[in-house]
C-alpha cells in the first residue's frame, strides 16, 4: 500500500502573534496619555440637556446603535464625489455631494459621541483617535467644498481625496471599535445558545431580601435574582447587554433594575430596556417556587 507523507508545520497557521495594526491597537488601548481629555470630553457630552434624544441618538428604539447607520451618508456621499472627480464633466455634481456629506456628518457625529461617553476606558481611547480622524475628515472636505465654490477644482479635488484618506482610517478604527472591542454590540446575546433547557434552581425564597438583588447562576449562566412584593421572583440574565455590566450590583427602581456601570434601566418583569444605553433587552426567566426553592427556566 502507497503512504504519503504527513504535512506538519507549514499547514498550520502561524504562530508569528499580532500584526503591526493590531499590535498599534494594543498600544492604543493600554495608553493613559489622553484620558484627562477624555474624561472631560465624557463629562461635557453626559451633561448635555438632550432628554428623550438621548435614547433616540443610541438606537434604543432601533435595536442597535443609530451611529453606523447615520455614517452611511456623509461616506457614500463623499465616496460617490470621488468616483465623479475621476471623470470628465463630474465638476458640479461633486461639489454637491461634498456639500451633502457636510450637513450629514453632523448628526453622526452627535450619535457617535453619545455613544462614545458610554463606553470603557479602552474603547474611549481608541473612539478618540476614531473621532479626530473624522474630524480631519471633515476638515479637509470643508476645504475642498470651499475650493469648488470658488472655482479651483483642481485644489478641491486634492483636498477632497485627503478628506477621504481620513475617514477610511477613521472607518478603520470604528470596525475595530464594533468588532475586536465589541462596543455597540449586544453583551447579552449569547445567553439563548448557552442555558440548558429545563427548570434550574437559583435560590431558596428565605435568600431572597425583598428589593435586592442576588446573583445565582442557571447552569453556567450567570443571572440576577429580584424576590418583589407579594414573594414574586424575577429572574434576568446578569450581565448588562451594553457592556456587561453586573446587574446584581444595580439597584431596583419602581420595578425595574438599574444597570450600575451607565445606567440602563431593564424591566423585571420581561427584561425590557426601558432606557439606554442599552439597545437590546435582558433574556428574562420563567420562575416557579416549590417548597420555598425558587427554580427558573429561559423564557421562550
């Protein structure tokens, strides 16, 4: 019988560890050297008198944040100019859509940062860097818009593909944001896919001081425990969709349970995100008392 050889080394991925990006971004991440900045940054955006808007600019009616989908069009509008200042003829349509991309990256801008006060010191740093590069961004199509209007396409055309180079960078660090920091995304996602179906013990009812919250667990799943007037139990996953912040931390405010890290405020009774900055509920549980043990299972 014919053998082959068996293949080793070159096969397998390598070993070599991050990349020069990735290795920058952990440098960003860990440095301290504009966290001064951005805590009075953090501190004027938290101060704002936005009410209502302050929900609305997170997304929470959306389901996730509204920042991504408002970048949409300040970058297509700008792309598209790009593509036109390559072409013949594609002057005044150019200039109209570098104007367009200014009035909308404004409302972006604003989404960005409400949900940028909301987030962890290394997402604040990185998110720091995200926002100059947009601003520079802004800056140079600011230039190239006024270069047009007086007639020097050739200078505004320059300044316009500067103007991108900044925001593909600034685009750059925003996917890092949203996918290796995981900010934006649904911190309780997860949680349908890891608990065990079936009723699970969580506490006896003697446990539970009425108005507190306990940690348990069901299964490996980690849950916050609410025992409510009338000895009703209320059961939620524990950590806070936004950030996974501990729940059981919180504290209970007219039956709903207040997130201690940025204030989300989650329904006990279903787990809805009655205020941001979370953008998704809490899983909820079912909960039964037999023989003074309270057992819950993973609502449907």
């Amino acid at each position: 019988m014919k053998t082959f050889p068996r293949v080793l080394g070159p096969a397998l991925p390598s070993a070599e560890g991050p990349g020069l990006v990735l290795r920058a971004m952990d440098r960003l991440e860990n440095s301290p050297r504009a966290d001064g900045l951005a805590d009075a940054l953090r501190g004027t955006v938290r101060s704002l008198p936005l009410g209502a808007a302050r929900d609305v600019l997170h997304g929470r009616w959306l389901g996730h944040p509204l920042h991504p989908v408002l970048v949409q069009f300040p970058i297509g509008a700008w792309l598209s100019a790009a593509v036109l200042d390559l072409v013949p003829g594609g002057q005044r349509a150019a200039r109209l859509l570098v104007g367009a991309g200014l009035a909308g990256a404004g409302p972006a801008a604003v989404a960005g940062w409400v949900d940028w006060a909301e987030t962890r010191r290394p997402q604040q740093r990185v998110g720091l860097v995200h926002a100059a590069a947009n601003i520079t961004g802004v800056v140079c199509y600011a230039a190239s818009l006024t270069a047009r209007c007086r007639g020097r396409h050739a200078r505004g055309r320059l300044w316009g593909f500067g103007g991108l180079t900044a925001v593909a960078a600034g685009g750059a660090l925003g996917g890092h944001l949203a996918y290796r920091q995981a900010a934006g995304a649904n911190h309780a996602e997860q949680v349908p896919a890891l608990v065990p179906p079936g009723w699970y013990p969580v506490a006896t009812l003697a446990e539970l001081p009425p108005g507190r919250p306990r940690r348990g667990h069901v299964g490996e799943v980690p849950v916050v425990i609410v025992r409510t007037d009338g000895d009703a139990v209320r059961v939620l996953a524990e950590r806070c969709s936004h950030l996974a912040g501990p729940l059981a931390d919180g504290e209970v405010v007219d039956g709903c349970l207040v997130c201690p890290w940025h204030g989300s405020t989650f329904r006990l009774d279903d787990g809805w995100n009655v205020t941001g900055p979370a953008t998704a509920p809490q899983p909820a549980f079912d909960t039964r008392t037999v023989d003074g043990r309270v057992e819950a299972r993973l609502r449907a």
